[in-house]
C-alpha cells in the first residue's frame, strides 16, 4: 500500500468529519494573538511555554511543519510571525488559507510531505513548530536532518511526540477502556494484520502509525545538530485510560548548534 496516500486521505477524512485537530482558531483567538495574547499546543492540549518563544515574532520565518487545520500557523502569524505551514493533508491547508484570507495574515502555505522539504533553501527558518506528527513516517533521522538543514543557527525547534508506551496496548481493547500489552517498539499499527485486516483498514481511511523510541525522538534530534533545551509532558485530558498512569506526549524545545 501507499503509506502516504493512505494518510493524506485518511486526514482529508478527519477534516470532512469535523476531529478537534481539523478545527480553524477563531476570530476572537486571532484578535487576541494580535494584541499579544497568543498561545499554541503542540501536543494535546498543554501550551507551549511562552518563554520557548521570543519576546516579539515580528519579523521571524517560522515553519510549522505537518502543522494543518488553521490552528498554530495563523496564531503566530496574527502574532507577527511569516508563516510557512506544510502539510500532507490539503483540505487542512485550506483550513490555513481558510483563516489567512479572512484575518489577512502573512502566511503561506505548501502541500507536501514532512520527509521531503527540498523546496526550502538552507537556513531558510528562525523557528520550526512540529506538532504530534512524526508518528505518521517510519524513519525519523532524515526527518531531523532535514529540519536541521533548513533551521537557521542558533535556530529553535519546538516538536511534539508520542511516549512509545502508548503504542504497546492493543488500540481496540484501549478504546473499550483495557490496557492489554500487545505491540513491542518500534512498531507499526499495520503490524501482524491478515490481508483481510489490512483490506478493512485502507477502506475505513485510518491513518497508518509508527511507534517509535525515545532514542529515536531525542537522540535523534540531537544526532541532527540539535541540542534540547526544555522538555514538559502532556495528556489526552482524561480520556484515554492511560491518563491515570502516565502522560502520552511529550514536547522538547531544541536548538540547533553549529559543530566547528
């Protein structure tokens, strides 16, 4: 199968069906943001501190990368930020475009994959904003690489992941409130299905999913020039029944540093 086409379709579907990521900020969030009052998430529901920001964005490239659905783009942009959001998914770059045109913000958008960031020249971006979206490629050293090439020195990189413990329980029984061990790390949600299996996942537009390690997540980043300069967790607010025994997200600040 096409990993990609399935996600860029499976995505489509979540924004035709209305899911809380596919949601555009509204007129009064942007109206704040402008005056000051800003905030984003890059996780899922816990802020980015304010301090792993500048004091001012007027001016900055900043790239929110795998960032669709008209939510962290049009805030910094409102914030004064030149805002470049590339996407998998085009209907939620609409939602970008969506918000932009009516708010006339400077932002851009690109349709393209996360892995792929060739249209940007070297040193192109002050800040990069990568929300929860890596769980969506297999491989994520040529991920941080390429942010690394495109992120200017002394550049901020703020990224969003999965723990990989969310990744070892069985996502049915999970969904019915059990957490039954199933999966090992790293691992894919395509893992161990019969051909009939897999039929009905590409049909029902589910996206595919890797669960990868914090090594992975972190060392990784550092392997790309990277060093981390905050880290905070985050949950699904309760609804998950992970909720009670740990926190499922976690968000790094990183900067890029030169090697002489």
């Amino acid at each position: 199968m096409n990993i990609i086409k399935q996600n860029q379709s499976a995505w489509d579907k979540k924004v035709e069906d209305g899911a809380v990521y596919t949601q555009a900020v509204s007129k009064e969030i942007i109206e704040k943001s402008k005056s000051g009052e800003w905030e984003i998430t890059v996780t899922a529901g816990k802020p980015v501190p304010r301090d792993w920001f500048p004091d001012s964005l007027k001016g900055l490239k900043i790239l929110c990368l795998a960032s669709g659905g008209g939510q962290q783009g049009p805030v910094l942009a409102a914030a004064g930020a030149e805002v470049t959001v590339v996407d998998l998914s085009k209907k939620q770059l609409e939602k970008d475009e969506y918000v932009a045109k009516r708010e006339r913000l400077n932002l851009k958008t690109v349709h393209g994959n996360m892995s792929d960031l060739s249209t940007f020249d070297d040193e192109a971006f002050d800040i990069i904003v990568h929300p929860v979206a890596n769980l969506f490629v297999d491989d994520l050293s040529p991920v941080w690489m390429k942010m690394s090439r495109v992120l200017k020195d002394k550049g901020v990189l703020i990224s969003g992941f999965t723990n990989p413990l969310l990744f070892i329980f069985d996502d049915e029984e999970d969904q019915k409130g059990n957490l039954v061990v199933k999966n090992s790390i790293p691992s894919c949600s395509l893992d161990n299905l019969t051909e009939e299996e897999l039929q009905k996942y590409i049909s029902s537009n589910h996206t595919v999913e890797y669960g990868h390690t914090l090594e992975d997540q972190i060392q990784g980043q550092v392997d790309a020039g990277f060093v981390i300069a905050g880290l905070y967790e985050d949950d699904f607010g309760g609804r998950r029944p992970l909720d009670k025994y740990i926190k499922c997200f976690i968000a790094t600040k990183a900067l890029k540093m030169k090697v002489n």
